[in-house]
C-alpha cells in the first residue's frame, strides 16, 4: 500500500460506487456474470462496515437488448427502452443482493429534483435514512421522462452531483478500461496508465478522450470532468476497470488500481457546490476591480457599486456568473435582484437603492453566503 491511498483511505466509510454500461452490458444484454461478480464485492464491502451508494448505468442498452433492436433513433425510443431495461435491471440487483441478506431501494432522479433546494435536501433526506436502515440504494438518471432541460448529461455527472449530496468519503467509477491513460489505448505500448491525478490540468483534460462507449453516454473525458467536481467537494475520486475480478477488493486494501484523483485542500462547501455546479447559470455579472478584490481577496458579498454590465434576463434567487472585465471568472451565485433590477442600480451605493427602485430588499446583490468563488467551470 502507497502512502497516499493509505492516507487517502483511511478513515472511509461512505462509498459512491458508479458502474457504466460498458461493464454491465454485452452484445446479448446484460453481463449476468459480472453483475454477480460486483454485486459479491459490494456486499462484502457491507460486511467489512462500509455504506454504499450505487449509481447504475444500462437501462436504455437493457431495453434495447430486450427488444432486439440494433439501434434507437430518437428520444421516445430510448425513453421507451429504459422503461423495460431499468425494471430488468432493479430486478437482477435485488435477487442477487438478496442472496446476500441485503435489499436494495431504486432512486430514479432528474436535474429537477437538485435544482430545487428543498427537493436537493428531501432526497438527501431519504438516502440517509436507507442507508441507516442498511439498504444499498440504487440510483440512475429517470431517463423515461428527462428532456435535455432537466437531464444530468450522463451518469457520470449525475455521480459527482450524488456524491456532493451524500457527502461520500470516496468515489470508484467501474468502467471499460483499467483507468485514465495518457493517450487513447487503441494506441497500444504507447499508452501509459496513469496512476495518480494531484490535480486535473489542462494536459489531463486533453488527455482524456471524449468518444463513449457504444452501449454508454460518458466517455473519459466525461469521467474527468465528474472528477474536477468531486475533488473540488473534497472528496478523492478512483477511475478502474468494473471487469476486473477482485478490483473493489483491490483498491479499498490500498492497491494502485486505477487511476487516483486527490481532493482538492481548500474544497468547497455542499452548498457551495450546489451553487457551483448543480445550478445552471441564468446571466453573468460583470465587475469592476474594486468588487473584484472585496470578493476574491475579502471573502465580502457582492454590492451594486461594483457591478459594470449586466447579460441576460434573470429573476430573484436565479444563479448568475460573475466575471471582471477581462472575462475572468470569478464566482457564481443567487441574485437577491432581478436582471432589470440591477441594470437601474449598477454602479450605486446601497443608500441610493430605494430611491431609485422605490423599495430595497437587500444591500447585496449577491450575499457572500449563496456565492461560489473562483471555480474554472461553474457555468
């Protein structure tokens, strides 16, 4: 065992386990076989006092297999797909840990359901006590009635936002290759696994390929964008082969299976991270250097004073980017005024707020506590 997965692992209790299509399916349907494999694993995870989480991937390549169709064209066929392959899925699950005395609950989720504050804290609400009862919840996107509106993008996303939720110690991404390469495999000898990711660049971005697999929606260079923002909540993130015999066995005995990514040290807050990636930006706020440094440098909220130019049409409580006028990000946070609201007092002391709008809900336009600072990729 490395010193760093020592370290990086103790302490562990809470684990978000995400399998990918690529391990669970086949071109004949579901990899029965490795989802027997798996699921041994996971239970003896539970054996060994761990809680887990589990985000599962192959309902639309389930259904498709079932019906013997080759390919799906449009979105009520996918959606249809997934109605017939998730309860295929939730069934294999819940014999197989059956064997094991575990039961399994079924968490189907869309964007809407995190957006919403109260939903966000609702549904963590109901993880937590599964897992007080000892229950593995099971959890994928609700992909029967997602648009692209209120859909997570893929399942890789819609781990790193579960992780946030459920404050994991630890994030396994199971998929098709043994972990992040340097170069894409098909390149052979030349390709070189990497092992461990202090922190992503641009070199490990660039990296990472964004072809999927056939049967799956996120390729590796989805996985390392979930990784940018499961590290950034302070929580380590593992990319490993799910048909690897023995491989959460491996990694949880400190081993270097696949590729690690270390936290970041200064990690943001749930609901930082709620603002910071859950919620999608409505308009951007652009400031000038004295509001610039009150916020990076000052830890301060955002004032009317030092707000330059105003893009987009926003309500109350929408989330908003802010930039300085180089087009430097800078923070991302929930307006306490509408767009027109804030075009009238851009550029005024609050002591001049209520005589221009007639009424003055807040000093701040943005309060320091519903503001995520400094994220390269909050929009």
């Amino acid at each position: 065992m490395s010193e760093i997965r020592e370290s990086t692992l103790n302490g562990v209790k809470k684990i978000l386990i995400k399998i990918g299509s690529g391990v669970l399916t086949r071109k004949d349907g579901l990899d029965l076989g490795i989802i027997e494999q798996l699921v041994e694993e996971i239970a003896q995870l539970r054996r060994e006092g761990y809680q887990v989480v589990m985000v599962t991937s192959g309902a639309i390549a389930s259904g498709r297999h079932r019906l013997g169709l080759t390919k799906l064209k449009s979105m009520p066929e996918k959606q249809a797909a997934a109605a017939i392959g998730q309860g295929r899925i939730m069934r294999v699950y819940s014999n197989m840990f059956r064997k094991h005395e575990l039961y399994v609950a079924q968490i189907l989720l869309t964007m809407s359901d995190l957006i919403d504050r109260r939903r966000f804290i609702n549904v963590r609400n109901t993880l937590t006590k599964l897992l007080e009862w000892g229950v593995i919840p099971i959890i994928n996107e609700n992909d029967t009635v997602a648009v692209d509106e209120i859909k997570f993008g893929d399942n890789d996303q819609l781990a790193a936002m579960m992780a946030n939720l459920m404050e994991t110690n630890l994030v396994i991404n199971l998929t098709n290759t043994e972990g992040l390469y340097d170069r894409h495999p098909s390149a052979g000898k030349r390709a070189r696994l990497i092992k461990l990711v202090d922190h992503v660049t641009p070199e490990i971005e660039n990296a990472a390929t964004a072809e999927a697999d056939p049967v799956g929606m996120g390729g590796m260079k989805s996985k390392v964008q979930a990784a940018k923002k499961i590290t950034a909540c302070g929580i380590p993130y593992i990319i490993a082969s799910g048909k690897r015999k023995g491989v959460l066995g491996e990694i949880m005995s400190g081993k270097e299976t696949g590729t690690l990514f270390l936290p970041i040290e200064k990690s943001l807050s749930s609901r930082e991270y709620w603002i910071a990636f859950t919620l999608r930006s409505r308009g951007k706020l652009y400031l000038d250097e004295g509001a610039r440094n009150a916020i990076i440098q000052r830890g301060c909220s955002l004032l009317p004073s030092g707000i330059v130019k105003v893009e987009g049409e926003f309500k109350i409580g929408d989330p908003v980017i802010c930039f300085d006028m180089d087009g430097k990000l800078l923070a991302k946070g929930l307006v306490n005024y509408s767009a027109n609201e804030i075009r009238k007092i851009q550029g005024l002391k609050t002591s001049k707020i209520e005589q221009v709008l007639g009424y003055k809900y807040y000093d701040e336009v943005i309060h320091r506590d519903n503001m995520a600072v400094t994220r390269e990729d909050l929009g």
